[in-house]
C-alpha cells in the first residue's frame, strides 16, 4: 500500500513539473525564442560580410551554438538558477540573499526579531554549521566598510535599471523584427518598406501595452501554444534548410570556426558579437521568473524544447546562407529569407504573435522588479494593480505602463532599423548577465559556503565571454548603444534620490523621537483629552515615539482611546506567512491603552485592502492583549529600542488567535466578548472571538471591552504630510537632491499602500517640515 501510494504522489509530482514546464514556454521563453528573428541581420549589419568561402556564417554560428550553451544552458540552468530566495529569483533576490548572510541591507529600521523569520533562514544551501574561514574573513569586510554596503546596492539597481530598459528595447526589436518580414512578402521598394513597416510595429505596441490592464491571466492559456507552435516552425524550417540546402553544417559548431572568424574578420567580427549576443536575450528571464514556476520545469523546458529548437534554427538559417552569396546586404540577410516562399506569411503572423508574447514577458518582468524597488525603498511608491486573484506576481503599474509605451515608440520611429536597436538592447541584456555573475560569485562564498576558487572561477570564465560581448556592445555607444546607458542614468538618478531622502528623512526621525517620558506625563489633568475611537499614527520608526506626534498633540491637544503607532515595512524577504505578520508591544502602562504595531511583508507580498487590514490590526491587538504575560502587563518599557517587549503576532486570517466578528449573534459561553451597548443609533455588532480558555483574567477583559468599543467608533489614519528640506550648510549636491529632486518624486508619488483606499473622512495629514 505504502509503495502504491508513493508512487501515486510521484506521479502527481511530475504531472505538476510537467505542467509547470509548459506554461513557461509562454511566459519565460518568449523572448528567447523569438531571437532568430534578428541575430544574424544584426551581426552582418556593416561590420562583416558574407562570402564564398562561409567562413564568416560557419563563425557566427559557432559563437551562436557555444553562447546558447555556456550562458543560458550551463550559467542560468545549472547554475544560478539554485540561488533561488524561497523560490523566488532576479538581481534583487540576489541582493536580498546577501542582505541576510551579512549585514548589507540598505534598510534603515532592520530589527534583529526579523532574522526570526522562517523565510530569514541562513542554511538555505548548506547543512554544515561550520563556516570556513574565507567566507567568514568575506562576511566581516562587507559588513565594516559602509561603501561596500553603497556598492552592492549600485550594483543591484545598475541590474535593475537595465531590467527597465530591456522591457523599453525588447518590444521595439522583437515586434519591428517580426514586421520586418513584410519587406520580402511585399512589391513595393525598399525605400517605402520603413512607411509600411514602422506605422504597423507602432500600432501593435500600442495596443500591446493598452492591453496590460487586462492582465496576463485573461489571454495567459493562448501563450504556451503560441510559443510552442513558433518553436517547432523555426526547428521545422531549420531542419529542412539544413536537408535541403546544407547538411554538414553541424561542422561549424567546432570552436575552430571561432579562430577562424576571428582571424580573419578582426575587428569587423569583434565589433559583430554585439549582434551574436542578442541570442541570449530572455536568459535572464529564466531566472528572474523563477518564483512562478520551479527550478525542474524550466530546466526541463530549456533543456529538452527551447534549447534543440534555438540550434536547428541556427543551423537552418546558416545552412540557407551557405548556399546563397549573392545576399550582400542585410536587407537580405536575415530570418524571413530562408522561410520557403510558400509559408512566408503564415509564418509573419506566428512571428508577429510570437514577438508580442516575448514582449508581454518583458514588460510583466519590469513590473514586477520596480514593485521589489519600491519595496525595497529604492523605488517611488507607485499604484500598484494586482489583475489576478490566483497568481500573486501578475501585476500592473499604470504609471509605468505608459512611461513604458512612450519611450518604445520613441526608440522605434526614431531608429527604425534593427540595426540600432540591436546594439541598445544588446548593451541592456549583456550589463544584467554581467551584474548577476558578479552577484552570483559573492553568493557562492557567503551563501554556499564553497571555496572563494569556485567563485574566482566562476566569475572568471563567466565573466570573461560576457567582458567580451560587453566591450563588443559599448563600442557601438554612437550607433545605438547610447540608449540603454541614457535610460538607466534617469532610473538610476531616481531611484537613488528616492533611496537618499528616505534615509535622510529615517535618520532625522530616529533623531528627533520623543522620549517615553514625555508620553507618560501626558494625563487628562494636564489637558489632554481621550476621544472614541482608534487612532492609527502612521510612522516609519520601529521603536521609539516620532516627532510628528508631538507635532499633533501640541497642536491639538487630544487623542483617541486607543492609539495604535503603526510601521508597515518590508523585510529582505520575498514572503511573510501570516502567522508571523505582525509584532505587537505596549507603550507605557496598560491603562494608557497606547500600543506599537510592525506590519512585516516581503517584497512580494500582496497587501490586503483596508478593511481586511484593518480587522487583521484590531485582532493583532486583540490577540496580544490576550497572550500577554501576567508580569509584563504593568511593564513601562523604559528603554524604547528594547525589542523583548514586542510579540510575534498572527494574522486573524490563520484562525489560530482572536478573530473578529460582526453581525447581530447573541454571546454564548465566555469564549465571545461582547460590545458594550450604547445609546446612538444601532450598528453592527462587533465582537472578539477567542479560542477557548479555562478563564479570561477580568483585567483582559476589560482591556478587550475597551479595544471593541474604539473599534465601534471609528478608525482615524493620523498621517505624515512630511515636508523634506536640505539643512543649512548643506552641499550644493545634497540641496539639489533634497529639495528638488526628493520633493518633486515625493509630489508625484503614491501614499502608503494601505492607505491608498481609507476614505478622505477617515484620514488626518499632519504637516511637518524635515530638516534633512
């Protein structure tokens, strides 16, 4: 029985793997399955030419079969992929892996309860609790020098901003690539085929990002096919170019041919690996979207579909060319040529569907890496819309979308050549392969505990072909590589400035808190009043009372019953599980009725919408209350930043601690806790359902009582309408940061995320003027 149902679960297990594999086809692949499209029109573009003697064709192939196998196949799926961070993958999942085997988080209010975390392990690749000495020594120096700290950040937001231009680049080359074809499907000349081709490529770009709100989930199942069907048409035709036309083209996957081409083209075939390397565009997707599949499908995927089809499309194409050396130009070197007349517009419209789904890819992926900047504090907080109820990464940013949109049809009317945009998005794909081998040689050390030679060598031979393709690429700065460069300096200014007002504005917070004591003085006898109802002050501090507090009282000398000091942060996770969502405490004795509540998420955890975070706050409380240990409950916490005074709490959600309730029911038994009745008009019941206790202590209770009654009257937010100004004496630098560039991105930003939603009556902005 035992061996029957072991293998039933395998069965099941691989069915799932398998499943899995297949709709990475459509959302991990596109892009790199559509690159055939334009890889040897942009290596014989100017810099080579094709001769009889096929040396130059035999060379390009065989750098294309070795880069196909060493970058995506041996790097990316052997490789990198098992640095994953919970599942979870891309250049900040990297950086987030470091952030907790060292002390490099760029994240000012980082608490030690955070290492708790089940997803903070630190064994993640290894079982061995001894570390050696190198990764030790490694650990210790990134930790004491502060710009090393400024250097893996840079290097992380260098990844990322050409994340961003690649989902401006990869649109524009894939769908005018796609168009492109037309120029032999169609009579007129070549001097009118740029009339007819960029108006068409324009109109698929726009209503491809029109479309984006829809969400990828709507038209998500057509993907995988569309995919599959574009592969096995490349693999198709490639077969029967090479049967057809040339069927010892296999010998050019020698490396020999590398020397040769080398040897013979010189820097005309140096400066032609910046086209070679657009073969490799969307590896980094494999790994970037590895949080929506698992490392085996998309190794099976890779391995066993895209990686045999991708070479006998190469070898097709080259065999075709081999034949054909009257194609002087690249108006005729290129993919459509070798398709059979007869098939050609079939294939077009395969092509053009094929592009938009790489493209769809591209801008999904870019989505998803600003909302983990923002998160992560290094990105403007922008509206952020989930489209899919089942699939959490499947997002979309309004904003950005047609930030997006604009810049990829600028790019496209104004070079309307794969030639140049070949050599940008060369330049943007070759840059994120180099930031996370850098990345990757640190986590070998630090994370996998190997030998500090595996990394050397790692980054090393790695490091040395993707060098190559890079100096390749930045030699062409005038003939497009400019672009990419130009787009990730804005990004780059942004998401600094955005990163360096935060701080600033932390660290003026953190020196400006009020004391405890000044909290505790405060009684009705000196003129403060306690109003109904909960009062939730927003504040980015984890300990410690914020100015702005003070700031209201002095100005309006009351606060509500309960007053809830509320910090919503990330942690360099990618998922928090409920039960350990929130950490709870109390601020000065329990009569006071003041606690501190930190709401913990990952980068890639979905926030709730206000009602839901609102009970799952009152229930943290609640549950707190509840749990409290007898001899803490009249505890002043004398020392703020004492972090023992705050408990690990679960969201109501887990339906392990207290719930809340509302509707008309009757109280049964002293397992409910009803409200208090009162004399205005009737509302909801609300009621506090805990787990069953042999007994409730009476001060519980009427701490409970007291909780349910502001919670019947209303929650306020009491939020931060900061003011950020530079200090005098300050830099010219830091005044032109501070208060132009901060304040404007701070202007035009989103509020936080679970205020977004909270009714205008149900908001209180405090003004305040930071001296940064």
């Amino acid at each position: 029985m035992d061996l029957e149902n072991n293998n039933r679960i395998k069965k099941e297990s691989w069915k799932t793997v398998l499943t899995l594999a297949y709709q990475s086809l459509g959302i991990v692949y596109g892009d790199l399955s559509t690159s055939p499209l334009y890889v040897y029109k942009s290596a014989f573009a100017e810099d080579i030419h094709h001769s009889d003697t096929n040396e130059e064709i035999y060379g390009v192939l065989s750098f294309v079969f070795w880069t196909l196998t060493l970058i995506p196949l041996l790097k990316y799926v052997f490789i990198v992929l098992r640095a994953d961070d919970n599942g979870e993958g891309g250049t900040f999942a990297l950086y987030s892996l470091l952030c907790r085997h060292a002390r490099v988080s760029s994240l000012p209010n980082c608490q030690l309860l955070d290492e708790e975390l089940s997803a903070y392990k630190k064994d993640d690749f290894t079982t061995s609790t001894d570390k050696n000495d190198t990764s030790s020594t490694l650990k210790l120096t990134l930790e004491k020098h502060k710009t090393l700290h400024k250097v893996l950040l840079v290097l992380a937001l260098i990844g990322t901003c050409m994340v961003i231009g690649d989902g401006v680049l990869t649109p524009a080359i894939s769908v005018f690539s796609a168009v492109s074809g037309l120029e032999l499907s169609l009579t007129t000349s070549r001097q009118h085929h740029q009339y007819i081709e960029v108006p068409i490529a324009c109109v698929i770009l726009i209503l491809l990002f029109a479309l984006q709100h829809y969400g990828t989930h709507r038209v998500g199942f057509l993907f995988a096919p569309i995919v599959i069907t574009w592969l096995l048409c490349i693999s198709g035709i490639g077969v029967y170019n090479i049967v057809h036309w040339n069927p010892h083209v296999y010998q050019a996957l020698s490396p020999y041919y590398m020397y040769k081409f080398l040897r013979k083209t010189q820097r005309g075939g140096w400066m032609s690996l910046g086209g070679i390397l657009l073969c490799m565009t969307g590896s980094e997707a494999m790994f970037a979207d590895l949080g929506h599949f698992s490392q085996l499908s998309i190794q099976i995927a890779f391995s066993f579909i895209v990686y045999p089809s991708l070479i006998l499309a190469y070898m097709g194409q080259a065999a075709y060319l081999s034949k054909h050396h009257s194609l002087q130009s690249d108006y005729r070197i290129g993919f459509y040529v070798s398709v059979p007349e007869n098939i050609r517009w079939p294939v077009l419209a395969i092509a053009i569907l094929a592009a938009v789904v790489g493209s769809q890819a591209v801008i999904t992926g870019t989505f998803s890496i600003i909302k983990q900047c923002s998160a992560l504090g290094c990105f403007p907080r922008v509206r952020i819309i989930h489209t899919s109820n089942e699939r959490h990464g499947q997002i979309y940013i309004p904003e950005i979308n047609w930030i997006l949109m604009v810049l990829c049809l600028a790019v496209t009317i104004g070079f309307r050549d794969t030639k140049h945009l070949g050599n940008a998005s060369g330049l943007a794909v070759i840059t994120v392969m180099l930031v996370t081998t850098c990345l990757m040689s640190l986590v070998i050390v630090l994370c996998w505990q190997k030998s500090v030679i595996f990394a050397v060598g790692f980054i090393f031979f790695f490091g040395s072909i993707e060098a190559l393709y890079f100096s390749a690429s930045l030699i062409k700065f005038l003939e497009g590589a400019w672009v990419p460069i130009a787009l990730s300096f804005i990004f780059m200014m942004v998401m600094y400035i955005w990163h360096y007002g935060t701080q600033k504005k932390y660290e003026y917070d953190v020196q400006n808190k009020v004391p405890i004591n000044w909290l505790l003085d405060l009684s009705p006898n000196l003129g403060i009043v306690r109003v109904r109802g909960i009062g939730l002050i927003q504040t980015e501090l984890v300990s410690g009372i914020p100015a702005i507090f003070s700031h209201f009282v002095t100005n309006l000398p009351a606060f509500h019953q309960v007053l809830v000091f509320l910090c919503i942060k990330y942690v360099p996770v990618p998922h928090v599980k409920s039960e350990e969502r929130f950490l709870v405490g109390r601020i000065g004795p329990k009569e006071y009725h003041i606690y501190r509540c930190i709401a913990r998420y990952g980068y890639r955890d979905i926030h709730k919408d206000e009602v839901e975070f609102e009970k799952d706050l009152v229930c943290s409380i609640a549950e707190f209350i509840r749990s409290e240990k007898p001899d803490c409950k009249n505890n002043i916490q004398d020392n703020e930043d004492d972090e023992e005074n705050l408990t690990v709490v679960g969201s109501f959600s887990t339906s392990r601690g207290v719930r809340l309730s509302e509707d008309d029911g009757e109280i049964i038994g002293t397992s409910q806790l009803q409200r208090v009745e009162s004399l205005e008009k009737p509302k909801k019941r609300v009621r506090f359902v805990v787990p069953e206790t042999p007994q409730i202590d009476p001060g519980v209770q009427e701490e409970l009582h007291e909780l349910m009654e502001a919670r019947e009257s209303g929650m306020v937010f009491i939020l931060g309408h900061s003011y950020v100004r530079a200090k005098s004496g300050s830099s010219l630098i830091k005044k032109i940061a501070i208060d132009y560039g901060y304040d404007f991105l701070r202007r035009n930003s989103r509020g936080p995320s679970y205020a977004v939603s909270v009714p205008h009556a149900s908001t209180l902005e405090v003004g305040m003027v930071y001296r940064v």
